[in-house]
C-alpha cells in the first residue's frame, strides 16, 4: 500500500489510535536466506550465526529483522540443518535426533566430545519461549546409535552473553542498503507506525491570562512512517560501530486556530501537546530492543503590540519525506521529500501590529537498548510546519521583536487599513537526544501579502 493512499485511510479513523502497524509482538524467529537446510556443513560448529527474524506471517516470510553475530566459542543453528527431526531440552540436556544417519554420524566428525561449543535452538521445540530461540551452551556429549540422537550437556545462556560483535539490520526484506529516493512503500514487512488524534471544538489549547487565551476551532492530525535502519556492536571494546536509521514518513493536518488578544502581548512561544503514541517495542531478548514512539504538539509564535483577534485555519499533507539519521554522525545526515500540499484561509476582525503564527510539531523517534543495557540511545526527527502570520498596522510605529527577526511597520501602502503577510515555513530536524541536533530540511512558501480596508 503506498503511504498517500494510507494517509487517506486513517482520515476515516479520526479520534482514534491506529493499531494495526503498530502491533510487533509477533515478530518471531525465521531460517536466514542464507541457509540451505540440504548442506550438511551446517552441522559443523561456526563462529558467526545469522539469526533472522520476522512479522511477515506468510508460507514464505521476509525478514523484518536481521542478526549476524559473532560469538566467544563456535556455534550450530539447529533450524539450519533439514535433517533434524526432533529437539528436546530437559533441565541440563538438550537431545537432538535426525532423520537419517548421515547427519548423525556427521555429528559425530564435527560435534567434540567435550563441548565448548552452543547449540542454538529455535521457537518450534520446547526449548524456549514462543516466539524466540534457545542458546545453550554444550559441555559434553553422548550418542545413541540405535535412536540417532545425541545427548547434550548444556547450561542455558543468553545472546548477550556469548556475543563478541553483533550486527542488526532493521526492516531489510529486499535489501541492505539504505533508501535516498525520498519513495515511501509500506511493501515490506517491518517497523511500519501510525497514529492519528482529533482535537475537540472550542477547546482552551493555550493562554497567558488575563490577556490571551487560544482555541482550537478543529483539529484532526494524522501521521504515518516506516523505519529502516542498521547497528555494529562491538563486545569487547564496548563501543558501538555503526548506527543509523532511514525514516520514511508522511503528515496530515487539519487546524483552526482563534487568537484573541486584548491588550498589549509580548512574543511568545506558546504549545499544547496532543498526545504521544507509542507502538509495542520490536525486542530480541538479551539482543537488542527497539522503541518507537510518535510525539505531537500543536503550538504558536504570537506577539502584538494591541489588541488582537485572529483565525487560521490551515490543511497541509507531506505525503513523502525521507530522512537519514547517522546517530554517530550528523554532517552524513540528510533529508529529501518533504514538500507540502497546502490550503489556507484567515480572518481578522481586529488588527494590531503583531503575528498570530500556529504551528504542529510531529515527531517520530526511536529509543535502542543493546544486549541488556551496554549501549542505550534515543534520537529520530522532528517535523515542524508553521503557518507564519505578519500583521502591519500602519498607524502604529512601535516596532515588536520575533523570535527570528525583526518586523517593522510598513505604511507603504495600507494607509487605510492592514496588512497581512502568511507564509508557510516547513523544518525537519534531525537529533540525538543530548548530543545533537541538524536542520535537514528548510523551506518557505509564499502565501499572501494582502491589504485589508479597516
């Protein structure tokens, strides 16, 4: 489903929360492309193990999540190997019965006696829980020619435990490398989120008593994004190598704003917060857990030298944007898309030099925990689309300071009356909470420049 056709779906659903892309408990263990089942080299111990995991609950599932890890002693990947019939675990054994003899006596070649090697189970025996894998460390081994099994002496572990270096692609069913084009798809199994909130009528949304008070005539926002992303974790140095996330989203947001100011106010920057969506968490236990969440604020620049009264009423999509977030490094991110589509209307009926500029704030964020707490990190973007309102009354010559420039009355031309000048300004940043913060994307549309007979 591409995401503007998604979009127009969630404006049925206004008031309510969206779920159904936001629901990951189901991600659950599945065979890496990788492995051919038919090679009997799987049954021989390996340091490296790919673990892939997915939500596609097709016949032939994609990977929603992808694991390489590198671990301390060699380990086997029973769900590689076709010939496996059976699995089960008691309390300190796990026995492992084939098929065919082959297998079992290649078991015999490549398995040593001793241990000093992991048996990785997966979610199909009941050597773990549902929806994820066993690890189990072997210190000895024994065979039952007759009932080609092998008995396994084997405490449980944990990934976090035996891993030296972990790498972790996030949402990659067709690919690995990260997506420039701005194209937004939702054809891929993964970290696909969305949320919507209604605003009441006539509801108070902010004020600065006794002399302004706001309120939202409507409101209805709307958002959408899939997340695609990649880490390298280092064990032993503690430090982690790589991490970046791409983030694909769209926003939809219908707003109607009354000012009304009575007496003199000085610039401000006012906001109300909607409310904050937050999806199930994407977890690999004792690997990695990933926490999305979506923010919303609905706020506005205002500042006037008189009395004020004021409506905006805005409609603006961004069906495309596209950003990449280098966490390790925030001069190689970057952002395309994000152009809007955009509607708008206001009206004054009293008029004083000053601006009225409402805005929404949209945005998505992801919070990564690696095995266990070693390495912990929150970062995303923020969307920021402001309809910017410059209101000039000629009569008067006091000048007011904005938050990002001067205004000065122009009596040039609206001798008889005001004028009003509406732009449409849309910022993207990227950050990473308490280290950085970047501007990625910046753009101002002209709107109007009008004069209004008193």
């Amino acid at each position: 489903m591409g995401l503007t056709t998604y979009l127009t779906c969630l404006s049925a659903l206004a008031g309510t929360a969206v779920s159904v892309w936001n629901d990951f408990s189901g991600l659950r263990p599945v065979l890496a492309a990788s492995y051919d089942t038919a090679q009997l080299a799987n049954i021989v111990p390996t340091p490296n193990v790919s673990l892939d995991y997915s939500l596609d609950t097709s016949a032939n599932p994609r990977s929603s999540v992808s694991i390489v890890l590198q671990v301390d002693q060699p380990a086997v990947l029973l769900e590689a190997i076709g010939e496996v019939q059976r699995v089960v675990c008691t309390y300190g054994a796990v026995r492992v019965t084939f098929s065919n003899p082959a297998a079992f006596e290649q078991t015999i070649l490549e398995w040593p006696r001793t241990g000093k090697f992991y048996l990785i189970t997966n979610h199909l025996d009941n050597c773990n829980a549902r929806g994820e894998r066993g690890i189990y460390h072997v210190t000895g081994l024994s065979w039952d020619d007759d009932a080609t099994t092998v008995t396994a002496k084997a405490v449980k572990t944990t990934i976090a435990s035996i891993a030296t270096f972990m790498s972790v692609d996030f949402s990659h069913g067709q690919g690995l490398s990260s997506n420039n084009s701005g194209n937004i798809t939702f054809d891929e199994p993964g970290i696909n989120v969305a949320s919507n909130f209604s605003i009441p009528d006539d509801i108070d949304i902010f004020s600065a008593p006794p002399n302004f008070i706001a309120k939202a005539d409507a409101g209805y926002l709307s958002d959408a994004a899939v997340i695609r992303g990649h880490f390298d974790y280092d064990v032993p140095s503690s430090q982690i190598q790589n991490l970046w996330f791409d983030i694909d989203a769209a926003f939809f947001g219908n707003l109607a704003v009354s000012f009304n100011v009575t007496s003199p106010l000085d610039n401000n920057n006012y906001s109300f917060s909607p409310g904050t969506f937050q999806p199930s968490e994407i977890n690999v236990p004792s690997a990695f857990s990933l926490k999305p969440a979506l923010h919303w604020t609905v706020g506005a620049d205002v500042g006037t030298v008189g009395p004020l009264k004021h409506s905006s009423n805005i409609t603006v999509s961004i069906p495309d944007g596209h950003a990449h977030v280098d966490f390790l490094n925030s001069n190689r991110s970057h952002a395309v898309g994000w152009g809007p589509k955009l509607t708008s209307a206001i009206d004054t009926s009293e008029a004083a030099t000053g601006h009225a500029s409402p805005f929404v704030d949209f945005s998505i964020e992801v919070a990564l925990n690696v095995l266990d707490g070693r390495f912990n990190t929150t970062g995303g973007i923020i969307a920021k689309p402001q309809f910017v309102n410059d209101l000039t009354v000629p009569q008067s010559q006091t000048r007011i300071r904005k938050a990002d420039r001067m205004l000065w009355p122009r009596n040039a031309t609206c001798t008889n009356g005001f004028e009003v000048r509406s732009t449409f300004n849309v910022t993207v940043d990227a950050f990473v909470a308490d280290q950085w913060q970047k501007t990625l994307y910046n753009a101002e549309l002209p709107v109007a420049d009008e004069c209004f007979p008193f």
